[in-house]
C-alpha cells in the first residue's frame, strides 16, 4: 500500500466525520474505548470522545509510536501541520481533563470493567489494565476520583467559584457556600485593590507601546476612570429565573422584584441585595493596578448597582463582563460592529456581527454547556456617552471568554499589531474592536486568538 493509500486509509478509519473512528468490534481494547465514550462522564464533550478513540485507535492498529502531542493537535483538534505545540498547549490540557475523566468512569459507571483505560503522565499512548491490577511502573492504586459538579445550564459570565446544577439551587447550604464565595472575591478585591494604591508592583505589560497608550489615556488624562467588574448576583437570578434584565430595568432596579421560585427567601434576598463579583474579575482588577500608568487620583472602583448614567458622560470607563452580568456593557453596543446577543430563556449567547469582513462569520456561538468548548471574547474601546472619553469593556460568553479578553490585554503580543494601526499621527489611541476566540477547558480559556478586528 503506497503513502497516499496509507493516508487516505488513516483519515477513513480513524476520524471519519471527524467523529469516532472505526474499531474493531471484537478487540476488547475497542470495546472497552466504546463504552467509555458512550458513559455520562463524556456524553457532553465530543472532543474528549474524539481524543480517546483516536489515541486507541493508533495503539490497535500498531501506531503507538506516532502518537504525539502533534498528532494528536493535528487529528483530533484540527490544527494545521505548521502548528507549534510550544504555542498552542490544548493538547495537554485536554490530556490533563481525559485522565481525570477516565479516572472517574472507572472508580464509577466503570467499576464492574475487566479492563481499564490509563494514560500514563509524560505521553499521549493508552495502556490497558486488567482490573485490581496496580498501575504500570509500579505504582499505586488508582486513587478515587474527585468528583467535580458542572453545571450544564451555566450561563455566560458566571463564576468558576462553587458552581453547580440547579438540581441543588433550592439547597440553602449551597447557596450559601457559592454566595459566600462569591462575597468573599468581592471583598478581597476591593481590599487588593486598597491596598496597590499604597504599593503599586510590576506591570505586565511594561514596554508595549500601543498598550501603554491605552493605559495612559485612561489613567493619565484629565478624566476620571471608573472601573466596573461583573454583577455576578444578577447572573445568577438572571440564570435561575430564565430572565435577562436590560440596562433600563438594570438601572431601575427591576433585580428586585424578579422571582426566584428555586431558592429559599434569605438566599434569594441576598442575591437581590449583596454585591457579589467574580474571581477573574478580580484578577483583572490587580492586573490593571499594577499598570505603570495606573493613577489612584484618576480611578473609581464602582460595583455597577452603584453605577448611574451621569457617571460616564465625562469620565472614562473599564467595564468588566458582558451583558448578561454587567448591563453597562450596553452602553457601547450602539457604536460597535461587535455585540453579544442571549438567546431565549438565558440559553447560551451568541457575538453577532452587524458587518461581516470577508473570512468572518455573521455570528459566533459557543457551546458553553460543554466543559470543554470553543469560546469567543471582545475587547471593545469606544466613546463614551459624551464623545470626551473611553469606554474599554472587557466580555465573553462565558467566563473563560472574559479571561481570555483579560490576558490578551495584559499580554498583549496577539493585539500588538492592531494597537499599533490604531494609533494615529499624534500619537494618540483611536477606537477598536478586537474579536478573540480561545478554547474553553471547565472555564479556563487557552489558545486565545484575534480573528477579527475593526479601527475606528
């Protein structure tokens, strides 16, 4: 059989519709690979599926030796030959995810299994254990897995801290644990942030021209700056109750009287009444006090229920989340090409592009009831409503989304370029838009990309 037979062979049997490949069915090996992609802890993650039978596919077939980190990135998640593995690390991430995924299935749904799957950290190649057998090398017994809650109806922007179904959501015990989670990254934030004002550290961002212009004209100008992290208590009413709450409603405190038939009256209340905010909100709160730039004369920590229109008709504004857990994201919709749209009911959202470039798509949509997912950010910097300031808002649609925005700004060699064409003559910042897509491993974005961007 010649090389190109070969090829077109390996893309017939193992991937074929870039789905499962083709098994054996009397191979055990197989058999074995099957049941545990058809088990519940990889009904939601076709990829995971995609990555194990492939990598069992290659051993069966007596290709062990050809599994890389490359081939995997390649074969499993579409990466281009000229990929380098040293820039793009999804392969290792979803390693990591599906040896603790079969660690589970076998501790669990799998426990009755002759054989069991395990990929042996330092490699990508499967080895089949027969049951109550020890691990190969010598080592231990498989431990017992950590059993990790994922909502499947989570919605964008919502915190990674104490998330779990809704099955639990009238549990007072759990609210109050994902609350006080909540209020305590709320509270540790402001404190952090108190507390640069006194000791400002090292900016991540030092030497990068087209940045240190942002920051300047945020924090340097004549203009207050607010900053405005997420309002992740009205995510979650938003999320429980199925009913998104528009700026107007935002601003006349509509939150209040929106029904939460699912959590008890004390839970409820605080949710109505705390101001509760994420933890990557947080982080990106300390990245941008630690900025070179940063003035403490100039910025305002404002939580947005404190917020009031008057507030950003001359002074510039950092806003942080999208709309769905910071309404005032919507004050830049009107000037921008970019906006994110959620569907019906709070299922999911979607990055609608009012005029699409050639190469990009009319919208963008991500799976985020995935744990493992594709997901799509915006960095937006416009006017604010007087046309005297800026408005740098800061969304995703999920929190992984909102992340990856956060470290494409405070590392900003992917968005260098277009800072630079964004900077005019005067050596001023004109407005942009920059779209981003990253891959979402259980709310932890990697792989961030510009795919789209616009300058103004």
């Amino acid at each position: 059989m010649g090389p190109s037979a070969a090829a077109a062979r390996r893309e017939k049997s193992l991937i074929p519709g870039k789905a499962k490949p083709s098994l054996p069915d009397t191979d055990a090996r197989c058999q074995i690979a099957h049941r545990v992609v058809a088990s519940r802890h990889f009904a939601r993650s076709p990829l995971l599926s995609k990555f194990l039978l492939y990598i069992v596919a290659e051993t069966v077939e007596g290709r062990a030796s050809e599994i890389t980190e490359h081939q995997i990135g390649v074969h499993v998640f579409d990466r281009p030959l000229s990929y380098r593995t040293i820039e793009d690390n999804i392969v290792r991430n979803y390693a990591r995810q599906l040896r603790r995924r079969l660690s589970e299935y076998f501790a669990e749904e799998g426990a009755a299994e002759e054989l069991q799957i395990d990929i042996p950290l330092g490699g990508y190649i499967p080895v089949f254990i027969p049951a109550g057998n020890s691990r190969p090398g010598g080592g231990a017994e498989r431990p017992a897995p950590i059993s990790i809650r994922t909502d499947a109806a989570a919605t964008p922007d919502q915190v990674a801290v104490a998330v779990a179904p809704p099955r639990w959501l009238p549990n007072r015990r759990g609210i109050k644990e994902l609350l006080f989670g909540l209020y305590t990254a709320g509270i540790f934030a402001v404190a952090w942030f108190a507390g640069v004002h006194v000791r400002p550290a090292a900016s991540p961002v030092a030497g990068a021209t087209g940045a240190s212009v942002l920051w300047s004209s945020l924090f340097k100008g004549p203009l207050r700056t607010y900053i405005v992290p997420a309002d992740a208590g009205l995510n979650l009413i938003e999320d429980i109750s199925r009913h998104p709450l528009p700026l107007a409603g935002y601003i006349d405190g509509d939150y209040t009287g929106i029904s939460i038939p699912q959590v008890d009256a004390h839970s409820a209340d605080d949710l109505r009444t705390q101001d509760f905010t994420s933890f990557v909100d947080l982080q990106i709160i300390s990245s941008l006090a630690r900025l070179p730039e940063y003035d403490p004369q100039h910025a305002i920590l404002r939580f947005p229920r404190d917020l009031r229109l008057d507030d950003l008709k001359n002074a510039n504004a950092i806003i942080i989340g999208s709309v769905g857990s910071n309404p005032w994201a919507a004050i830049a919709e009107n000037n921008a090409d970019f906006r994110i749209v959620y569907r019906e009911g709070m299922q999911g959202a979607t990055i609608v592009n009012a005029r699409p470039q050639p190469g990009e798509a009319a919208e963008y949509v991500s799976h985020w009831n995935e744990p493992a997912h594709e997901t799509f950010a915006l960095i937006s910097c416009l006017p604010n409503l007087e046309g005297n300031g800026r408005l740098l808002v800061l969304q995703g649609l999920d929190v992984a989304g909102t992340q990856a925005a956060g470290e494409a700004l405070f590392h900003p060699a992917a968005i260098a370029p277009i800072l630079r064409r964004a900077t005019r003559r005067d050596g001023s910042l004109g407005y942009f838009e920059i779209l981003l897509r990253a891959t979402s491993i259980e709310s932890n974005a990697t792989g961030t990309r510009v795919i789209g961007s616009r300058i103004y």
